[in-house]
C-alpha cells in the first residue's frame, strides 16, 4: 500500500498506447554544471528520508511500499522490467517458454554468490517457491505460485515450472518476491526468525544497522553479481513528517526525498534549490482511493456509498491536494495504458444527487440540525489513514468537510504506519480507510479484488465480494490474448463504478528530490531508481567515507 502505498509486487507486464505513460508533462530539472569532474568514481552515501519504516524485510512477507523499497536493495528476483518496459532476465540470463505457454525454464546465472559467500543455485529458488506456497507462510502474494502445477530443479543453474492451464503473469511473477537462501532457512519458520531484520541478500546492497524508528544502514556488496554499486553507502532516514524532513533537506541532513505538491511546485522554485538539486515529475503506476469496510451497517447499501462518491469533488482535490500534480482517478488503472476503461461512471461532483440517494436509503434529518439519522443513529464514521502523509490528511480533510454539507459527520484519525497495517487494516478494525495502492504493470489485481483473499494479511481487506468479478479476475489470467484481457478488465472496472466498494480519488504524479552532486541518474517509465547502482558521485564532490 504506498507505500499500503504498497502493492508494489503485482509485478506484471503492461503494453502501453502510444509513447508516454500518461499525456502529461514529464520534468527533468538538472542543475548548473561545472562544480568537479564528472568522472564515475567509487565511494560516499546518499540520505534518503522515508516518512514509513519497515516493517520486515523477507520480501513475500511485506506488504507495505517501506518495506519492499528497503527490501528491494538486498533481494533480486529472477526477472524485472527494462526500462523500455520490457521484461529482461535478473538472477535469470535467460528463459524457454513452451509454445502452449505452460512450460518456463528459467537459466540461471552462474557464480552469483549470497552476500555470506555461499553460491546461489536453484535450490533457493525452489526453496521460496516451497516457502511462499506453505499454507503456514502468512503472505499476500502466493496465490500466483499456486497456479504451478510442478517445479523442478534439473540442475543447480536451471529452475523449471509447469503450470495447470495459462496463466498470463507467469513469467513476470518471478520477479522479486521468492528467492531466499536455502542454507540460511530451512528448517525455520521466516515468521520468527531473525533473518526478517537482519537478512542476507545478494542484491546490490547489505543492511548492516537498523536503529528502531530512527534509520536504516546498507553497505555496497562488493561482490554484487552486476558489479559493485558506485556509492558505498545508502542510508533511509526514518522522519515521519514531511515538513521536518524538507528542513533536513536544506540543512544537508539528507540527499534525497519525495517532494509535496507545495514543495515541488512553490517551496523549491529558487536558486537555491536550482543550483544544489534535481527535482523529477513523473506518472507512477498508483492510485489513491477511500475504502470501505463492506461488512459495516453503513456501507452495505450500494446507495450511500454512490452518495459518498457524488458528494466528493475530486477535482478539488487534485487541485488544492496536488495542486495539479496527478488527475482524478475511475477505477483501479492508470489513464493511457491499455487496461484502463475511460467509459465508466465518473461521479462528478453532484451533491443534489447524493442528498437523494442518501434519502432513498433511508438517512434523513428528522431534528433539523443538519446530521442525517437512521433507525435514532446519526450517519457518524472514521477515517483511518497514516501518520506522516499530508497528501492524504488533506485529502480527508476535504471529504469530512464536503460531506459535513450532506449531513454526514466524519472524524479522522492518523495511526503511525505499523500500528495501522498490523492492528486496523489486518484486523478489520475499520469504518472507512484512506490509503494508496502501488500497482504492478500488469493488469493482474487478483489479490486485491477476488472474495477468497479476505485473510488476514491478504489484500482484499474491505470483504469485497462479486461472483461476476470473480469468474473475470480469473478469465483476465488465463488468456494470453490481449484483447480478451482487456474486455474482462474493461468489465470489471465497469462493475466496480457501479458498486463503489472503493472512491477511487486520484493518480499522483512522483515527484522526487536528489542531490546534484548524484550523476547517472536516467528518468523512465519505471521511475529513476532502477539503476542506482550506477549512480555516483565523482570523487571531487564526494563529502561522506566509510567509517562507521
């Protein structure tokens, strides 16, 4: 959830139309040149300021942005995404796929070695695979690995699986969430052991110091199979409000961060920053929405929650929230990619509208003091987000006071990230819910929509429940054939405007901030950090060693 902003690990294919991810702006502000030799060159760190800390860093038991970000740095999978959207091999050099689809052969690379020094073989590729599927392993993800019919391991450099019948996300599934060092934990339960902060991985880098609500330390792994990261060091500094972390953006505290809409768009336009900084803007496969708690008395009847939705401007949110930086979302897709249905119900704001469907369903003023009732109960609920996300206190800020002129009365309550994931989100303790997802690049949203993934831990927290979109989740998997995909998700996004078990608020634009001494940073469709590793700071700008 994003960051849960976080459903980072839908990690599938998607074709765009046309060039761009979406038609909008893509911005690029370097800064004035001529300060030192841009020679690549080893060494120094860079301070990135998070607002969330992990949580657990075993990549398929995360399911908050925080962790798999940190996670994401230690761990390689067998494929990931080019930057040209493509799908290019990882811990994988190559790969056979039957004609019948069915069939993957993974050829894994050789002399890859975990950071302890033992060599990575295929046997900790079966051994995740064994682990994610194990009924006992509490994660979101498996249902994409039980979809194998049968894994084999020929030998220590080839991972073989079989499915039962087509299934579409197949080959980008094996992106960053299963392989794990078999000699480190078989035998354990990954629940408890202490590999969850203090993993070994053979990504680019180590964690090597994790300070509770304070910050995170990774070394460069030396012996990282892609070569050695440039910068030495990568340190998250856990600052849960934005305004203090901007300050230590100026004060040098740290060199990286995501900016506000205020801070990109007023608070950085001048020299200062334009001549020590970067700023990015780019379209980020994620949206922010309000949930409901489908098992509350309140949002059952499909009615209030259309009122809720008509008496939201999410205009004005995109404009005094992002201040223009995003667009209104409709559904569950990213505008200008080929899964997304521009033909569904929008929900202009229409507060006549939503007085009348509230009235229909029974929620009048019968005291006249503009609260609306039901059966001698006022229409009271929550909103629960997170701590440290102005974006989104701003945006509950203005939904409690559009459904105020409704009658409705809303309070608001920021829990500190863990706490809300683990004690609220998990455990169901909610009336309504305002987060963000992190969508894969494939269309796949199985795990966030289909009734049987309401356990703990699972990702359709809000009970959601359709038999219709049950039988197209599952058709939009098993073709290969794009325009059958895309009518079972044209439909499912139809259903979901219909139903509104979520408000879908708005697509955010990224807006990262990074030091200028950083060079090789390229921007893309899969944003700037793909290639960290070749980051660098050239050796006359460098300001941090090594010492610990």
């Amino acid at each position: 959830m994003k960051k849960v902003s976080c459903f980072f690990c839908i990690l599938l294919l998607m074709v765009f139309s046309g060039a761009g991810c979406r038609e909008k702006e893509r911005t690029v502000l370097q800064t004035a040149s001529g300060n030192g030799s841009d020679e690549t060159a080893y060494g120094d760190a860079i301070i990135e300021g998070t607002i969330g800390e992990p949580t657990v860093l075993i990549p398929m038991l995360a399911g908050d942005s925080a962790s798999h970000n940190v996670a994401g740095m230690i761990f390689n999978g067998l494929v990931k995404y080019d930057t040209d959207l493509s799908v290019i091999g990882d811990l994988a050099e190559s790969w056979d796929i039957s004609p019948d689809g069915l069939v993957i052969t993974f050829h894994l690379r050789k002399g890859v070695k975990w950071a302890d020094g033992v060599e990575f073989t295929s046997d900790d590729v079966m051994f995740g695979y064994k682990t994610i599927i194990d009924e006992k392993t509490p994660t979101a993800y498996k249902e994409d690995f039980l979809q194998v019919k049968k894994a084999e391991t020929p030998d220590k450099h080839t991972f073989k699986v079989t499915y039962e019948r087509p299934f579409a996300p197949a080959l980008t599934s094996w992106g960053g969430l299963v392989v794990l060092p078999r000699h480190l934990l078989e035998g354990k339960d990954i629940t408890k052991t202490e590999f969850a902060r203090k993993p070994v991985g053979l990504g680019p880098y180590a964690l090597t110091k994790w300070a509770q609500g304070q910050e995170l330390a990774l070394d460069s792994y030396k012996g990282y199979f892609e070569g050695r990261p440039y910068i030495d060091r990568y340190i998250y500094r856990v600052i849960p409000d934005p305004a203090t972390m901007f300050l230590e953006l100026q004060a040098g505290g740290i060199d990286m961060m995501g900016l506000t809409p205020i801070q990109y768009t007023k608070q950085t336009e001048n020299d200062f920053f334009r001549n020590n900084f970067q700023k990015f803007r780019y379209p980020v496969f994620a949206y922010t929405h309000m949930a409901f708690n489908l098992k509350h008395p309140w949002f059952k009847d499909k009615r209030v929650r259309k009122a809720i939705a008509y008496a939201i401007d999410k205009n004005e949110i995109v404009d005094v929230v992002l201040f223009g930086l995003g667009s209104p979302a409709t559904g569950p897709y990213v505008p200008n990619t080929w899964p997304y249905n521009p033909n569904v119900e929008k929900y202009g704001y229409n507060p006549e509208k939503a007085k009348q469907l509230l009235k229909e369903a029974g929620w009048l003023d019968t005291d006249g003091d503009g609260i609306l009732e039901k059966d001698g109960r006022p229409f009271s609920f929550t909103i629960l987000t997170n701590m440290g996300n102005n974006l989104r206190k701003n945006t509950a800020t203005i939904i409690q006071w559009r459904l105020a002129k409704i009658g409705i009365r809303v309070e608001i309550k920021a829990l500190e990230w863990s706490t809300f994931v683990n004690e609220f989100i998990d455990k169901r303790r909610f009336e309504a819910v305002l987060l963000g997802w992190s969508i894969g690049l494939d269309p796949d949203q199985y795990d966030i929509w289909h009734s049987s993934k309401t356990k703990e831990k699972e990702f359709n927290f809000i009970s959601y429940s359709n038999p219709e979109v049950d039988e197209l989740l599952d058709k939009g998997r098993r073709t290969f054939a794009l325009e059958e995909r895309k009518k079972a998700y044209f439909r499912i996004q139809e259903i979901l405007a219909d139903e509104v078990p979520y408000i879908f608020l708005y697509v955010p634009d990224a807006t990262p901030i990074v030091h200028a001494r950083f060079k090789g940073i390229k921007p893309s469709p899969i944003g700037i950090s793909y290639n960290l590793p070749k980051w660098y700071v050239p050796k006359k700008l460098q300001r941090h060693s090594m010492e610990q």
